[in-house]
C-alpha cells in the first residue's frame, strides 16, 4: 500500500517507520520543512523513542520511507491517510481549538483521491469524526463519503518512548461511519501492526470494531479522564492524610491488595498532553461532567498546594533558594506540556523565592529557553522540590545540596533514607 501520515511527531513519526517496517510505502506530511529535512536524512530528529533510529536508518535510504511538506506529493493515490495533528485546548475556555486539524483536514482534502481510507487518530471530542471531518472532507474535495473515500477514527493509545512496545500491546480500536468503512479499517490496520498475545484479555488482542466513530472517540476520551479523575481522588485521599497523620500509601497499597481497588497515586503534577487535557475534550461535548470538571481543577491545585506544603514547614520563603528538580511532566520524557514546573515556579516566585530549575534532559539552553534560571547539582540551595521522577533523580543526596533545609518529594520516589538528616515533606505521608 501506499500510505500518507499527516504529522510527523513524536507519534506520527513512529507510526510511519512502523507502516514502512510492515513492507508498505510511506509519506510523511508535516509543514515543518527542518523537520522533513532531518527526516529525509534518517537521522532521527528527536531522542528517546527505543528503536526509530534504527528503523530510520533502514527506510529512508531504501526508500521506504520519505516526508515532504506538500500534500499534493503525498495524498494523491494513498490506500490510506492517518492522521496524527495535534489537537489543541484553550486554557481559558477548556473548548477544543481546532485550527491545526482544521488546515491540515482542508490541505489533505483538496488532493484526495476515490478509493483512500482516512483514520484519524487524534484525540477528539464524540461525534467529531461524524460531524465536522466529514463535511469538511466532502465539502472540500468534491467526494462523498461511504462512496468515494471511508472515514474512521482510530485513537492512537501510546507513549512517547515506548511506541512499538504499546502498539503491540494494546487492542487497536476502530469505529467507522459505515461498517464498509471499519472492514477496510480493520483491514488496514491488521496489515500494518502485530499483536501481543494477552490472556487476560476478554477476546483476543487485535483490531477491535468500536461499532461507532463515537464509541471509539469516547473509548478513548474515558480511559484517559478516568485516570485524571482517579489521580483526582487520590490526591483528595492525601491531603486528608496529610491533617490526620496518616500514611496514605499505605492506604492505597492496602486498598489495592484486593481486585476492586485500583486507587492511583497522589502527586505534585498531573502533566502532559493526555491526561489533562482530554477530560476538557470531554466536558466539550458534556459539559455536566460535574465530576470529571472537579478532578481537573482539583488536580490542577496540586503544585500550589505542595509550595503550601513547603512554607508552611520552612516559613516565609522570601529570598529562599529554591530549586525545582524536573521540567518535563513526568521521569524519562523530554517533554514539558501541561508540566508541572510552570505553576510550581509561579507559586514560588509569587512568595518572593529565588527559584532556579533543574533537568538532567534538558541543556542549560532549553532550559533557560523557558525563562528558568539553571540550576546546577552542588550549588547551594535551602529547598529542594522534585517535580519530575527523574532516575537520576533517585540517587541523590544532602550532599548534592549544600546549605539544604527541606526536601519536597512530590512524587514520593526518593529514598528517604537517603535524606536522614534533612527535613522531607511528601504529600499524603
């Protein structure tokens, strides 16, 4: 098959090597012309995803693999067209702005050809795929859905890092407008993915048919605000434990020891581009989602709370050093969407703290880049709060931080016997 995936990220990248890797043809569409220049070079262009540079090495010079920025090179004539642009959120509204998906819709539709298969994987609100691509699609390109082209939604459930292994691993799920569309659906994604055998599966793993774009948008809207809204809880469950001397890990570990339990952890941060941001997908199309809107804005208070935490054990922090350990939003990813750094630093500098930021993933550059003052291992500091789970972040010590007067773990993942000596605030223990 010939395959065009439009956006070439930290998804659709992986995507289109794992395309090319199953013997088809594949173009990559982004309207980044340094990236697709990096691309045609098979160097990788972003570190961290286990195997794409190898894969990377191997396709593009045998042709397999090849991005552009013009769409007229890459749709014409496709089998299929996946989608994978960004879907953004307004932080005042919580409402979906869709002018990134909207552009790339209309580019892809003026090149479209009878007989292509359109799968977004996207994260969307229920009922977009029906009620805003489809017109849009037929409006632009002439064609009529269920007839010339089939549209599907298909949500991509993986993470930066670990791509392939999450492909194999989890049930690919497809919802189309038409059951003609989801058999070719199903078709097409059986010929460009393999599966882990996985018994504790209801049915085997596989391409699952949702029935519905709307049943595959929603599947994928509620396994991800399901863990917000359990974060949520979790956290609630902390800071009482916090008032009531009780060590709520404990609690939690106890709780889930039996089957109907599958409380989360509490933490300083909910981050990323999943897990915060799609609960406001869906309150965008159910709006009395009362308590799916409390677990976010909840979830969302956490950073103050931990700098809360921290002042009221240290006192005043006016002209304290404070350093934040972690700029990503979680250990392991360079990447800082929706991170918890940004409030964590912003509550800190609003009680008059000299805040300075550290990130073993990060050079001093980026991290400047964000407006952060570097941070280096052996300066000085009073207050040292762990924002992201680092590994190295694992083995550190007073002696790392001369002059330390209180150690936050917001994340519970340090040792405590490795700060015998120095105060160590966690929340909910």
């Amino acid at each position: 098959m010939k395959i065009a995936v439009v956006a070439t990220g930290k998804i659709g990248l992986p995507l289109a090597t794992q395309f090319a890797s199953m013997g088809h043809e594949v173009v990559g569409v982004d309207v980044n012309q340094a990236l697709v220049d990096v691309i045609n070079t098979g160097v990788e262009p972003f570190p961290g995803e286990a195997g794409m540079a190898e894969k990377l090495a191997e396709q593009v010079p045998s042709g397999k693999l090849r991005a552009t920025t013009n769409y007229a090179d890459a749709i014409p004539g496709a089998d299929a067209v996946v989608i994978v642009v960004p879907l953004l959120v307004d932080e005042e509204t919580w409402q979906p702005d869709f002018k990134w998906m909207d552009a790339a819709t209309s580019s892809l539709a003026e090149h479209l050809t009878p007989g292509t298969l359109i799968s977004y994987e996207t994260t969307l609100p229920v009922g977009t795929t029906r009620t805003r691509w489809k017109p849009l699609i037929e409006q632009v390109s002439g064609l009529t859905e269920g007839e010339d082209f089939h549209l599907v939604f298909s949500p991509e459930r993986v993470l930066t890092g670990r791509v392939y292994a999450d492909l194999k691993k989890y049930p690919k799920l497809v919802g189309g407008l038409s059951e003609a569309g989801t058999k070719r659906a199903i078709e097409f994604y059986e010929s460009v993915l393999t599966f882990d055998e996985r018994t504790d599966l209801p049915r085997p793993n596989g391409v699952w048919d949702m029935g519905t774009a709307e049943a595959a948008e929603m599947a994928k809207l509620a396994e991800t605000t399901y863990r917000d809204v359990n974060i949520g809880l979790a956290n609630q469950f902390a800071r009482f434990a916090d008032t009531a001397g009780i060590d709520v890990y404990k609690v939690i570990e106890a709780c889930n020891s039996q089957p109907f339990s599958h409380i989360h952890r509490p933490g300083i941060a909910v981050g990323g581009h999943c897990i915060p941001v799609y609960p406001r997908l869906y309150l965008s199309t159910d709006p009395d989602a009362d308590i799916v809107r409390t677990a976010r804005n909840y979830n969302a208070t956490m950073p103050e709370y931990v700098v809360t935490r921290v002042e009221q054990t240290i006192g005043d922090l006016a002209g304290q050093r404070v350093v934040v350990l972690g700029a990503a939003y979680r250990g392991g990813v360079k990447e800082t969407a929706v991170s918890g750094v940004f409030p964590t630093v912003e509550a800190l500098i609003a009680r008059g703290a000299v805040v300075t930021v550290h990130d073993p993933v990060f050079s001093d550059e980026e991290l400047a880049g964000y407006g952060f003052t570097v941070h280096k291992l052996g300066d000085a500091v009073d207050v040292a709060i762990l924002q992201a789970d680092h590994a190295e972040y694992r083995e550190l010590g007073p002696a790392d931080f001369p002059e330390i007067k209180l150690f936050a773990d917001g994340r519970n993942f340090t040792d405590p016997a490795a700060w015998k000596g120095v105060p160590r605030v966690v929340i909910g223990a």
